[in-house]
C-alpha cells in the first residue's frame, strides 16, 4: 500500500511538470515581456537607490553645517532615562533632548 502510494505520486509530480513545462516554453513572445519588465524594475531599483543616497547625504550636510554650529555643548544628563513625574517637566525634557530654544 505504502508503495503504491509513493508511485501514485511520483506520477501525479512528474504528470504535473511535464504538462506546466511544455506551456511555459511554447509561447517565444514572453521573453520580450519579461525583457521590458526587468528593464523597469531595475530603473526602479536604481531611482530608490539613487535617491536613498541623496537624502542621507542631505541630512548628513544638513546636520554637519547646520544642526552642529547652533548646538555647540549639548550632553545628556544622567538622568536622561528617566521618566517624568508631571507635564511640565515631560515638556522641558522634550524641549531639551530636541534641542530646541
């Protein structure tokens, strides 16, 4: 029984890729297709690439000229992990970590 199993479906497999293969190389106009969408695809890639690089080298211009000069002696306390005990002070450590005036 269990040998008959296995062979029934060793043949339902090879049933199965032979009949898909022979679709899948019968139609020659699917390589043009194809050519056009990996051409597209890789434009795509290239301009998130592309622009992923510009936006760090902005931000790393931005933060080096600009960011920098105005905050010259900027530390975090020792406490900076700490949890504030009311709104007033959750305020000015947001305004302090953020490095606002």
């Amino acid at each position: 029984m269990k040998n008959k199993f296995i062979h029934k479906l060793m043949y339902a497999i090879s049933v199965v890729i032979l009949f898909t293969a022979d679709f899948a190389y019968s139609a020659p106009s699917a390589k043009a297709v194809v050519k056009t969408l990996i051409t597209k695809y890789s434009l795509a890639m290239f301009g998130v690439a592309f622009f992923t690089i510009l936006i760090y080298v902005g931000l790393a211009v931005y933060n080096k000229f600009f960011v920098s000069s105005q905050i010259k002696d900027f530390k975090l306390s020792k406490d900076s992990l700490r949890t504030p005990s009311d709104k007033d002070e959750a305020v000015m450590m947001f305004i302090t970590k953020n490095r606002l005036k």
